[in-house]
C-alpha cells in the first residue's frame, strides 16, 4: 500500500473515531430503551426522556398477560395527571386492571392506533378515558 493510501485511510480513522465511541456508547446504554427488550420501562432515575409511546406499548406487551387490563387511559404527558386510583371508583374495576397508554404528544391518530391495536390483539376496553388539551 502506498503511503499516500495509508496516510488517508489513517485520516479517515481518526476523523471517524468520535462517531464510532458516539455510536458504540449508544449501542451499549440504549438511554432511549428502543434497541433491547426491557422487563420494566418505566422512567429511571437516569433523566433521559423516554419514547412514552414505544415504552408503554412495550410495558402493555410485557404486563397484559398477568394483569388482563380492561381499562385504559390514554392521551399524552398531562394525562399523567389522572392516575388510576383516582379513576377507579367511577367506573367499578380494579385498580390492576387500568393501564396507562400515553404517548408525549399523542394525537388523536395516536389513540385511534392504540385502539387498531387492541382490537388486533382481541383485547376488550371495557372503560377508556381520554385526556386531550388544547395543542
């Protein structure tokens, strides 16, 4: 190999070495938890923002089989505001069978996707409720 070649290639190597430890160090922590299977997605202690709608679609995944929800709450960050407990008076069903499915922004397309989902899981939705805002 020439050392013009050689110079280059070893150029390019070390210019390419912060996207290669950027991409390593991604591949390896995945802050997003998008890459791996997780039992538990819930936010860590980490303060790195998580994919709520990836993350909670995953956790119902995870969790439907023991937990049977029949329940849902579904809208985006402000619906974290109605928890379960405050719900379940209203509408007569256990507080372990109410599952939370926000989306940070969700849409109303969003919810209608939840719901295409459900039904193609044969999942019944005895209660729902809707959080929307104004954006």
């Amino acid at each position: 190999m020439s050392t013009g070649a050689s110079k280059f290639i070893l150029k390019i190597f070390v210019l390419s070495m912060p996207v290669l430890i950027l991409t390593g160090t991604y591949l390896l922590f995945d802050p997003f938890m998008v890459l791996y299977h997780y039992d538990n997605y819930l936010p860590a202690e980490d303060h790195v923002a998580r994919n709520r709608d990836f993350a909670s679609t995953e956790d119902f995944i995870n969790n439907y089989p023991k937990y049977k929800y029949d329940s849902y709450i579904f809208g985006n960050s402000t619906s974290f505001f109605y928890e379960a407990k405050d719900w379940q008076p209203f509408i007569n069903t256990d507080t372990t069978k109410i599952f939370h499915f926000d989306a940070s922004a969700e849409s109303l397309y969003g919810i209608h996707q939840k719901f295409l989902f459900l039904k193609k899981r044969n999942v019944p939705v005895k209660n729902c409720l809707i959080i929307l805002d104004y954006a």
